[in-house]
C-alpha cells in the first residue's frame, strides 16, 4: 500500500509548486476547487464529486448597534445575502474579554445544544481549532448573538462568521 507521501507526489506529479504551472489554465477552464490539489490531476481510484454552482469562503459581520452598557444584555443582528453555513465564530480579541455569548440563533435555530453562557474568550480570533458545522442560514434569514457585557465599562461587541456559500 502506497505511503500517503507517495499518493501526494503521484497527485502532484513531482511539482513542487501547486497550481503554479505553465499548462494550468487557473482562470480558463480548470476546474479548481474538484481536484483534491489545486491545478493537479485526480490520483486514479480517488472519485470527486463536481458540486454545482461556486462555493466560497465568505464572513459575514456583526456589530451591536451601540455600546452596552456594564452589566447590561444586547444584541448583534445580521442577514447574509447568500445561502451560507456556520464554520468558524470569531469574537474580536480586542473585546473578548469583556463579554458573554448567552446565545447564538440562526433563524430560529440555537447553535448551543444546551442552556448556559459561553465567555466570548473561547470564541476569540485569537482561538486556535475552534471551527464548527453549523446551520446553513438561508439568504436574509436572521443570524443573532446574544450577549452580556461583563466588564466594568460600556463597550461594542463586534463578531464574525466564516462559512462555505453556494452562489
């Protein structure tokens, strides 16, 4: 049985630089994003799956819409404009510390699985492997954190979401 180093080469066809090659048509024709490599062949006996449509990797941003005040609850409250799933939350490191998710609804659709708070700090962008598979938000359907500010000082919650969208 072949060493995955040795499927990777035979993928690669020896290149070193992927998807860097003078027979690549990366923006005619190559159908980039089917391959399990970027610009290289399928290694036979490994099937893909052609998807339709575009996939991207967009964010979608949140903001409460003013400062909470210490102490107090608030919300951030966006729609995306493409149908999208909920990969990765990141709560601006700069804020992590002064709030608490209490909830987090896509549509109607809690992404806790139980009742509780969650600091903010576990979903800071400076978190390491935090990535999840969420909900799939359908166009303009509501995405809503709910937060408390547990610092001493009024501040703004800013957030974001990272996921795969079919365009």
């Amino acid at each position: 049985m072949p060493t995955a180093e040795q499927l990777l080469d035979a993928a690669l066809n020896g290149d070193a630089f992927v998807g860097d090659d003078d027979d690549d048509d990366f923006l005619s024709g190559d159908d980039v994003g089917y391959d399990p490599f970027l610009g290289a062949e399928t290694p036979k006996g490994i099937k893909t799956v052609k998807q339709k449509g575009l996939m991207l990797r967009l964010v979608i941003p949140f903001s409460s819409p003013a400062a909470i005040a210490a102490g107090a609850v608030g919300t951030a409250t966006n729609k995306p404009q493409f149908k999208m799933r909920v990969d990765r939350i990141a709560v601006a490191a700069s804020i992590s510390a002064a709030f608490v998710v209490n909830s987090i609804t896509v549509g109607q659709r809690p992404i806790f699985v139980s009742q509780g708070n969650l600091h903010s700090d576990l979903l800071s962008s400076a978190a390491y492997g935090v990535s999840l598979a969420g909900w799939t938000c359908e166009a303009a359907l509501d995405i809503t954190f709910g937060v408390t500010n547990i610092s001493a000082a009024p501040a703004t919650f800013y957030a974001g979401i990272f996921g795969p969208t079919l365009t």
